[in-house]
C-alpha cells in the first residue's frame, strides 16, 4: 500500500514590498478569527485567499503554519484534500494559495453522485449497523485497489473504479456523513507501511473499518472491530488523535463472502434488485430487502426519485440544493429541455443551470429560474445581446450597437 502520510508542501515567505492579487480578503484580529476564516475558504475549495491579521497572540511566523493546519484538521476529508500550501506574508497580510487534490467542479460531482448512491443503497428501516455493512459492501464491490499508486481521490475513485486506501477511506466517510453515522480517516500504518482506514460511531461506540484490506486481503476481517484486534494485525496509529475502540462488534469469527469472483452479479443488480409495480395509477418500486424505494433510484441505467410515500415523481423535482428535471416516463434528463414555454440545460449529472452556460461552441444566458434568455441582458456591468435561439452575439452590430469578441457592448 502506497505510504499516505500526509505531507505538505508548505511555503511560508515574510515579504517586505511586493505586488500580490488579491482574490478575498478578510480582516481578523486574533489566532481562533484567523483559523476560523482560514477554514471557511478550505471548506468552500477556494484556492487564493488573503488575511489581514492584526492581533497579537500569534508572535511568529511559524505560528501562522500551525493555525492553518488546525483549520485543516477540523475535518479529516478537507484535511486529506489539501496537498499542498503556501502563505506568503508582507506585514499583517496573509496571502493564501492552496492546491488540492481535486476541483471545485469535481467535488460537485462526488457530493451528488455519493448522495443519489446512498440514498439509493439505504433503507429507511435499516440499523447504523446496516447501513456501515451496506457502504462497506458498496465499495468492496465497486472499486479495485490501484496497484500503480495513482488514484488517490474520490473523483478518481468513482470515475476509473481503482483507487489506495486513502480513496476508499475517502469515499467511506463521505458516504457515511451523508447517511447521519459520524465518522474519522485514520491515517496511521499497517505492517510499517502508510495507510489509511475509518473509525465509525454506531450505538455509542466506536469501531475500525478499513474497506481496503476487506477488499483486497480478507473478505470483511477488518468490519467493526476493536483497537487490539488492529494493533494484533501489524496496525500503529497516534491513539491520541482518535476515538478508543475497545471491542469487536462481531463476537465470533463468520464466513464471507468473496465479492470479488467472476460469477458474483453486479453491485448495481445487488442494490436495485427489485420490481416496479403500479397502484392507484402511480409507480412505485419494490426492493429485495422488502420495502419500497424512496430517493434516487438508479435502475437500467436510468435515474428515477421516488418521493417520501414512494410514488415515482414526474416533472420538477428539487434535491440536494438543486433542480432536476424527470420526464414522463419517470427517467431523470440531461442537456436541453422544453418546459413551460421555456427552454432549459440539464448538467451530465441532470442538475439545472442558471448564468452563463458554454455549450456546442456558442454561450447562452440562464436566468434564476434556469429559463434560456433572448434579447437585451445586463449581467455585471455590461450589457450582450443573445439571438432568439438562445445564442450570444459577438463581433457584430445588433440595432446600432457594436458587440465586441467577448459578446459586451462596447461605445
């Protein structure tokens, strides 16, 4: 397993005179106000931030390192997401740049996939304990360990299926904040080597879980189970920084099942194995386990929702922050839509756009409501001109006014 402790790149220059751009600025005036607004930018993924720090609690600059690995540390996903930093200071100024190991765009992307999966795998009816066995079982089945060391993400995880033990520890704790069960990333090793795993809190208690080894050593060995049964398989980590876990959910030793053999059927028949069935002229679908799906249902490669009463929805359907458009045989769209008199863009994910949209080589304007404008449009300060499919002019005069490259009026 690859070694994963993290390691950052940090930069810490102390400026006297120097040009810097200034992205966003806050003024604070003590160490837990700068930590605090540091953490807000890291959790909101902006890569250039700037501070202006006029307390007096913090006397070096080293000091500055430490109050943004704390924010860091605040959550282990975001702690694991940064792989490097620099800051660089003139005066009471922080200037902040921070890369991570995946985009804003790609974390969308995870966040919403994650949440219709789980919502998906999970039954109302289930125990915490069902529902750690269920994501446990999710993953073994859906990814592969990256002998090549490369994928060390969610959104590399879920979109080449391979990933180290930081991905699957990753995509665990999303999976299960999503699901209401708390959980850590534990970073410590295993056999001398760095590795990654879950603590998770079921019942009052706290149990390991390291999805990894479950998938690529022994078939569920390690599913919740104690401190001492990790430190007798070669684990080492800082006790200090984690929860105890003083026993084994498991009282005896089961025999599992090999989610990995050829002959076994695919996760997704695994999880949507059911039928649809109609009553009283609504859909409605049935799953294995003996309940009626509710939320995102993935089935025959089709997204459906099914409201909290499990009737398959049609129409506008808002989730998760966002709008989505499902037709009226229930599957979820994608790309341009006719609704209302309007037109509207459906992202890959099927979530609705608003603003300005690049689409097939030419710009288009969204409103609030995500309806396609034409005409006259005043949008920061200047004003363009869309055509009446939609299209924005550039390089052109429209009724007298000239239209420069970038689309703006221009005197």
């Amino acid at each position: 397993m690859q070694k994963i402790f993290k390691s950052l790149i940090f930069s810490l220059i102390i400026l006297s005179s120097i040009s810097v751009n200034v992205f966003a600025f806050e003024k604070v005036n003590s160490a837990q106000e700068l930590e605090n607004s540091m953490y807000n930018n890291l959790k909101n993924w902006n890569t250039d931030f700037v501070l202006y720090y006029e307390g007096n609690d913090i006397d070096n600059s080293n000091k500055i390192k430490d109050v943004f690995e704390e924010a860091c540390k605040r959550d282990d996903y975001l702690e694991r997401s940064v792989s490097n930093y620099r800051i660089l200071i003139r005066g009471t100024e922080q200037n902040v740049t921070v890369t991570y190991r995946t985009t804003k765009e790609q974390e969308t992307y995870i966040n919403s996939e994650l949440k219709r999966i789980s919502n998906n795998l999970i039954d109302k009816n289930m125990t915490d304990i069902d529902k750690v066995v269920a994501i446990n079982n999710y993953l073994v089945k859906i990814y592969k360990y990256d002998d090549e060391l490369k994928s060390d993400n969610v959104y590399s995880a879920l979109t080449t299926g391979k990933t180290i033990c930081q991905g699957y520890a990753m995509t665990a704790y999303k999976m299960f904040n999503f699901v209401g069960i708390e959980s850590r990333i534990v970073i410590g090793t295993m056999n001398n080597i760095g590795h990654a795993w879950n603590q998770v809190k079921v019942n009052g208690q706290w149990y390991h879980l390291d999805v990894t080894n479950n998938d690529n050593v022994v078939r569920d060995k390690y599913l919740l189970v104690s401190d001492g049964f990790l430190k007798n398989s070669g684990f080492e980590w800082d006790n200090s920084e984690y929860s105890l876990s003083p026993y084994n959910y498991y009282k005896s030793s089961t025999s599992y099942v090999d989610y990995n053999n050829d002959k076994e059927k695919d996760i997704s028949q695994s999880y949507n194995g059911g039928y649809w069935y109609k009553k009283d002229g609504f859909w409605y679908y049935w799953r294995g386990s003996g309940v009626n799906a509710l939320g995102w249902l993935n089935n025959d490669s089709n997204w459906y929702y099914l409201g909290k009463d499990g009737k398959m929805k049609l129409g506008w359907v808002y989730d998760y922050g966002n709008w989505y458009y499902l037709s009226q045989d229930g599957r979820m769209k994608t790309g341009w839509i006719y609704s209302g008199n309007k037109w509207y863009c459906l992202g890959a994910n099927g979530e609705l756009k608003t603003g300005w949209i690049y689409n097939n080589g030419n710009w288009y304007y969204l409103g609030k409501d995500g309806g396609m404008k034409i005409g006259w449009i005043y949008d920061q300060g200047n004003w363009y001109y869309c055509w009446s499919d939609g299209k924005m002019a550039y390089n052109t005069v429209v009724n007298g006014y000239k239209l420069n490259s970038n689309g703006a009026w221009t005197n």
